[in-house]
C-alpha cells in the first residue's frame, strides 16, 4: 500500500517572504474558497508572526482578518495552522508568561487548530512552556526544530531535542529549514531518526527554495518518513519562498506516493486572485530579486522570510556608503558589490556569534550587525561597533542558550562594556505584565474584545495596536501606498505634473496582469469596440483581456468601482506585465454605476470575444 503525503499550503509565510504586507481581510475572504476548491490541501498556514503586526501597521484589525480567513477553512475540515515564535510570541523579542498564555486561548477560539512553536535558539525552555500553553487551550502544539547548516547542528543535536519535545507533549516536530541550507540527506537522516524512535509522531518539513536544495530536500524527508510537506504556488512559489505544489505533487506521485489530486481551474482561479493582490498594493512592496534562488545564500544561510526587508535595508545602506565614496573621490558600490559584501560578512560574524539559526528575530539580528560593519568598513572603521540592545540580549544569554560557543572577541567585547552573561530561563526576565495592559484598556474605554482578542493584541503589540487605535497606522500606511504608486509611474515615465493631474482627480491605474510579453486583443465577434472613456464598471468587472505568447487570456479586472477616463492602449498593442491599460475615477454613487444585472451581461459580453495567439503580422498573412 502506498504511503500517503499530504500537503500544507504555506500562505502567509508565500507573503512574508516575498515582501513587507500580508493580504487584506476582504482579499482573504475571497481566496479562500477558491483553496478550499484546490482540494489538495489538508492544512493552511493563516496567520502567526509578521501577519498579525502587518495588519496593524496598515491599520486593520488582526483579529477580524485571523476569524475571517479560517472560518472557510472550518468548515471544510482543513486544519488551519500559526507560526509563533515561542518566548517572544507573535513579536520580535520577548513575551510576559502570561501574555503568551492568552495567545494560545484567544487563537483557539479565533478557529487556529495548530501553533508551530520554535525557538530561533532552539533552546527548548522557550518551546516547552509553550506546548503546554497550547495543550491546555486545546491546541495542537507542533514543537520546531530550526534547521541550519554548520559544525554544531548535527543530526544528533537536533534528535535530542526532539526527544525532549515530545516528552514534553508535543504530537508532531516540524523541521523548519527556513532558510533552505539544510542537506537533502542530513535531512533524511534526521526524520528518521526521529521516526525510528517516535513512530506515532507526525513530521513536517518546511523548506525555503532559496539556495535551491528544497527539491531534493522534500524527495529525502519523505524517503525517510516524513508526514506532511509545505508548499506554495504561483506566482509566489519559487524564488526565495517554497516550492509549488504542483511540482512536488508530480515528484511524489511518480516515485510512488499517494498524493492528493489538484483542481487545476481553482489553482488557477487562485492563482489570479494572488497575482491581483499583489497588483493592487502588495507588489510595491516586493523587492523583484525575492523572485530569484540564488546559491550565494549556501555560504551565508539567509533566510527567504527577511529577505524582503533586508533588501530595503541594504538600499538604505547603499546610499549612505556611495555618498562617502563619491566624498573621498572613490568608485561606488553597485547593490550586487554590496550584496555579495553582505553575505561574506554574515559568514563572517554568524560562528562568532555561537552559530544562532538565521530565523526571526536571531537572523535579524545578525543581518544587522553584518550590515553596520559592512558600512562602517567601507568608511575606513572597525567592525562591532553598531549592536543594538536585543542582539546583545542573545549575545549574554537572555534570550536562551546559544548552539556554539561564542569568539574570544566578543567575549571581551562584553566585558568591556561592563555587561553581564546569564543562563538562567529566559522568562525570567520578562514578569507578567497583563494587568497593566487591562488597565489601559480601560482607562481608554477600548472594548476587550470577543475572548479578550482585543486585550491580547495590545499586549503583544502595544505601539502599534495604540497607532491602530489612533488611526495613525491607516494615514501612514496610506501616505506609504501613495508614494510607492508614485513612485511607480515616474519609472513608467510620467511626470510630476501627470501624476499630480490623476491623483486630483482620483484616478487608479489599472496595470496589466500577465507575465511577460502579451498581446492585448480585442477582436468581438459581435463588432463592438474597446472599453472608451466614461464607461462604467463596478468593482471586479473584467475590463479586458490580455494575451500571452502561449495564447492564454488573463482577465484584467478592476478594484474598484469607477469610469474610465483615459485608455492608455491601443488595440492590439504589445504589453507587458505592470504597463497601464486604463486610468479608473472612483465613484462611490451606486445611481451612476450600471445595474449588477447590466454589468454582469457587460462582463458576458467580453467572455464571447474571439481569442488569436498569432501577432498582427502574422494575420495579415
């Protein structure tokens, strides 16, 4: 009998690695029947980590977004899970034991089945009062292994703290290899040797396609017992993220799993949505190479999740480093100088720094210190002179034990500067702190929310759960869509004035979605002619289509309900992905839209077009 696999689509991690921004609440609430209709997926990453800051920084409500997006899955009995980051929660560093108790009941109660609790240390006093956190809100807890690559992580290693997890309660291990370094066949080894000795425990492999191993690394996971895999699709699969399922579904099946079968059309409907999504704002904010692997990231073990932010950090640096050179008379930096400066000085400073897995917030951490002595290197300086408080809370100990030893330098470092190691448990540190938080809530009036979910966001993300509050998160998320639109149209060639003309009058773009090259047909069968100006449409309405080489139509629909007043197109013009096809003018007057029964004939009217592959020069033949 065949060994079953089955698949876990990893969402929100397709758009934390890619980018700064999670979907939307009404985005979510639109996907996800169409990953129901997939029917390929027992599992679906939700929320956890960046997902719930996100939603707060663009001044939405975490809470309604989490509800929101697992109620479908519910309902069809997928099992829905987080990422959390054991001692410091959802966040960046650490949590109040109390806090961390209440995530667990409030998630529970928001329809989150599965917690996947890891310690960027590994340090299983972080993980363990979480497993039981977790069980006591009736959660699943799925104990992690961070994976990396270097002398200390052996298979070993990392099997005697599965062996402690699992004594402490925990019915599944994850091996998060988020930066994808692991070793295909290290990998094997490791699940089965926790198989070996656990046999009633499920194991899930989490691989970033990064420096390109995680093929090889799924095929040898499940090899050796593996239970349950995690993948993406399009048009975040790939790159610095996972796997497509559709290529792992493929590998499986023909070395001889039982896989389930994909829904091609709701992949593809699924597909789309992604791709709109990322049209309407997302893709601003991603940085175009998180779409490439790259085997520099072997050397240095960067992780796919931060490399969105990294590469904004790394502009930052850029600049500052340039204008020291063109001072000193010196050539500058191109980005790749830097890049390939960046990842050798992670090399570099990781093993001093006692081997930390490169995973939130220790990559960050070290990212960071990489960065500053890259920068200040460059200006003639010495290395270690920029490390913030909460790496040097990793560096002495606060944050759980370090997997290596760390380098005679740093040691000295710290004495010098009058600090102090420590082993004792990392809580410790961090007191209950719930009672003062409930006091804020009512010193301000603010409703505790269903499950006390309003309460546990301001406890585990104060500052910008009061910017929330404030409605200073929604101007300043606002402010930063309109500038990266902005910004987008001068490289598109408009001028200053031009991108003043349309934001007076509230027009949007609407941005071709195919990729690559593609031809805009418009060839009716019944004679009529291309969208004009003031035609109306309400939101979701097809406007057109575009072609691609191949001769595949992709709708182009529009976000909002408007008339047009510009086409930028010509019929039967060549596009490609991100030109303009029309400039929109929102109207929020229901009397000047067209009826929902019109608009729906108009958008049956355009699914009778004739579609042609061939290009102009060729029909004329």
């Amino acid at each position: 009998m065949k060994r079953q696999i089955k698949f876990s689509l990893v969402y929100r991690d397709m758009f934390q690695s890619s980018g700064k921004y999670q979907p939307r609440l009404d985005q979510l609430a639109r996907i996800a029947p169409v990953i129901v209709d997939m029917g390929c997926f027992s599992r679906i990453e939700t929320n956890g980590g960046a997902f719930e800051q996100v939603n707060l920084l663009y001044g939405e409500n975490p809470n309604k977004a989490v509800r929101t997006f697992t109620k479908p899955f519910n309902e069809a009995g997928i099992q829905t899970h987080m990422l959390d980051r054991g001692l410091n929660g959802l966040r960046m560093y650490p949590v109040p034991a109390d806090v961390r108790r209440l995530m667990y009941r409030v998630k529970k109660a928001q329809g989150v089945d599965i917690t996947r609790i890891f310690c960027g240390l590994n340090d299983v006093r972080n993980i363990i009062p979480s497993i039981k956190y977790a069980l006591e809100a009736g959660m699943i807890p799925q104990a992690t292994l961070c994976i990396t690559h270097s002398p200390v992580h052996t298979v070993e290693y990392y099997s005697n703290i599965a062996d402690k997890l699992i004594e402490a309660g925990a019915p599944e291990i994850c091996l998060k290899d988020m930066a994808g370094i692991g070793r295909p066949k290290m990998l094997g080894r490791l699940v089965k040797s926790i198989k070996t000795k656990h046999p009633e425990v499920i194991v899930q492999y989490h691989g970033h396609s990064g420096p390109g191993f995680s093929v090889a690394s799924m095929l040898e996971v499940c090899e050796n017992g593996a239970d349950i895999i995690d993948v993406a699709m399009e048009p975040l699969s790939w790159g610095k993220v996972h796997p497509d399922v559709i290529t792992i579904q493929a590998m499986l099946k023909d070395a001889g799993y039982d896989v389930p079968e994909i829904n091609m059309n709701a992949y593809m409907k699924a597909r789309s949505l992604t791709q709109e999504f990322m049209d309407d704002f997302l893709g601003y904010f991603m940085d175009p190479t998180n779409k490439y692997t790259s085997s520099l990231l072997v050397g240095c073990g960067l992780p796919g999740g931060m490399m969105g932010s990294m590469m904004a950090d790394l502009k930052g640096v850029h600049s500052g480093i340039n204008m020291y050179l063109r001072n000193e008379g010196k050539e500058e930096l191109t980005i790749d100088d830097l890049l390939v400066k960046l990842f050798n000085e992670v090399e570099y400073v990781w093993p001093k720094l006692g081997y930390p897995p490169l995973v939130t917030p220790f990559s960050q951490y070290v990212k960071n210190v990489a960065l500053m002595n890259v920068y200040n290197m460059e200006r003639g300086e010495g290395r270690w002179q920029a490390i913030d408080a909460n790496t040097w809370d990793m560096i002495l100990g606060k944050a759980g034990r370090l997997p290596g030893a760390l380098d005679p330098e740093i040691v000295a470092l710290a004495k010098e500067k009058g600090l102090e190691f420590s082993d004792a448990d990392p809580q410790s540190n961090y007191p209950d702190a719930l009672d003062t938080y409930r006091q804020e809530m009512k010193e301000n009036g603010w409703d505790f929310g269903q499950d006390d979910e309003e309460l546990f966001e301001l406890a585990m993300h104060d500052r910008q759960y009061r910017d929330y509050k404030s409605g200073v998160a929604k101007q300043r998320f606002n402010e930063e869509v309109e500038k990266a639109r902005n910004a987008e149209m001068t490289k598109q060639g408009f001028s200053a004035e031009d991108i003043l003309a349309i934001k007076r009058a509230k027009y949007i773009a609407v941005p071709a979605t195919a990729t690559g090259q593609v031809f805009w047909e418009v060839d009716f069968q019944d004679g009529s002619t291309p969208p004009s100006e003031g035609t109306a449409y309400r939101a979701g309405s097809k406007l057109c289509f575009v072609m691609t080489p191949m001769g595949y139509p992709e709708d182009v629909k529009v976000n909002i309900s408007g008339r047009i007043r510009e086409v930028a197109v010509k019929q039967g013009q060549v596009v490609k992905k991100g030109d303009v096809i029309a400039y929109f003018e929102e109207i929020t007057d229901e009397s000047q839209l067209p009826p929902v029964e019109n608009s729906q004939a108009a958008v049956d009217r355009v699914e009778k077009k004739k579609f042609e592959s061939k290009p102009k020069a060729e029909k004329k033949k």
